[in-house]
C-alpha cells in the first residue's frame, strides 16, 4: 500500500486533482492526428497508425510492454510500417503516474529515452510500489533518473512541474473520442481495439498484418 505523506510527492495541485478523473488500469489527445502532447515513434508516412493509451502505474500496461514492445519496434515501426503515438492517460495512484511521465519526459527527452525511461519505469514497477511511501516513491524516481543521467534537482523539478497534471487532463478529456476507460487501449489506424488477443504479441502482429495487408 503506498501511504501519502504530509508533504508528499513533489507535484501541482492539477496533477492531485486528477483523481476523480481517471480510468482504470486493465479494462485516452484527441483523435488520430499527432498533437504536442504526444510521444511519437516511427515513418510520418507509415500505412498503419497505433496509438497506445497507458499508465506508467498499470500492471497490465507493463505486462503488455514486456511482451509487444521490443518486436513491435523492431518488426513494424524501426522497418515503415508502423507510426506509434504514445499517450500518457493515468491511473490511480495519479500523483506517482503523472510523476513516472514527469521522470520520462525530463530534461527535453528525445523520444527514443523517452521509451528508454519508460521501460525502466515499467521494469521497476513493483519495486516503485515497494517505496510504500510518497517520499520512498520519490527517492526512486531520482535513483531512476540517476541512471538516466539526470540530477536529483532535476528530476524534483521535473515532477513538480504544473504541466504534468494540465498535459494528463487534456490526453484524457481528448481520449473520451475513442471512448477509453481503461489501460493499455490500442487504436489501429483509427479504430479501437475490442480484441484482447491484441494485448499480446501473436494478436498484435495479426492485426497488424491485417492492416497492411488490406
């Protein structure tokens, strides 16, 4: 269970305020066009657009990263054939997911340590959990940082930045145009993905197939 601290973690109202707001983990930004909220990897001309709804806090969202994500840049975005757009839609507790984006985006991220980061944030997931604490939650995201090569005042400041909680309520106001409700949801070129099959990597790549092949 993670606790809140009097002070807790180093974040704006906007991003605590989020809690009547956000969606569940397991069940979006608007639309497909790419806007400046997004994470974006991959050909600008690419035949099939996917756009990934997740939670740096999701169990489900890590599990699907674990199994999909390095197949699916190798075989389908490295190669053209897939633009993938990353939209960062966050579950409870919203203060440390809001945080985990802050940490991925921080000090101007290109997008591939973006990915980087955000993988770490998954991997170490449980052990984030494990702080139990908002401020043994915190000491985590500078340890994390660290590796990444960014100070521990940067990434305090970056998790107290005011924009966190204001980017996050716009990705999920914009989200409601797919109907999310819950984390990860896929769009492929424009449709949402009902499948569950499409959470692991056989599903994925079938659908995707499908895509290119029609």
């Amino acid at each position: 269970m993670i606790v809140m601290g009097r002070r807790g973690l180093l974040l704006g109202a906007s991003a605590l305020a989020l809690a009547g707001t956000l969606a569940a983990c397991g069940g979006g930004g608007a639309g497909t066009a790419v806007n400046a909220d997004d994470i974006v990897l991959g050909a600008e001309n690419a035949p099939v657009t996917m756009i990934e709804y997740a939670s740096s806090t999701c169990g489900h969202c890590a599990a699907f990263h674990e199994a999909v994500w390095e197949q699916l840049k190798s075989t389908y975005i490295d190669t053209g054939k897939v633009r993938f757009i990353f939209r960062e839609f966050p579950t409870a507790p919203a203060p440390v997911a809001v945080a985990g984006f802050q940490l991925a985006r921080c000090g101007g991220a290109s997008n591939e340590q973006y990915f980087a980061r955000l993988s770490e944030l998954f991997r170490q997931q449980q052990a984030i959990f494990a702080a139990g604490t908002m401020e043994g939650i915190r000491a985590k995201f500078v340890e994390i940082g660290g590796a990444a090569g960014l100070s521990a005042d940067q990434v305090n400041q970056c998790i107290a930045d005011e924009e966190g909680g204001e980017r996050a309520r716009r990705i999920i106001e914009g989200a409601s145009a797919f109907n999310v409700t819950g984390t990860p949801t896929i769009i492929i070129n424009g449709q949402k993905i009902e499948d569950p099959s499409v959470q692991t990597w056989e599903g994925l790549s079938r659908i995707l197939e499908a895509e290119l092949a029609g």
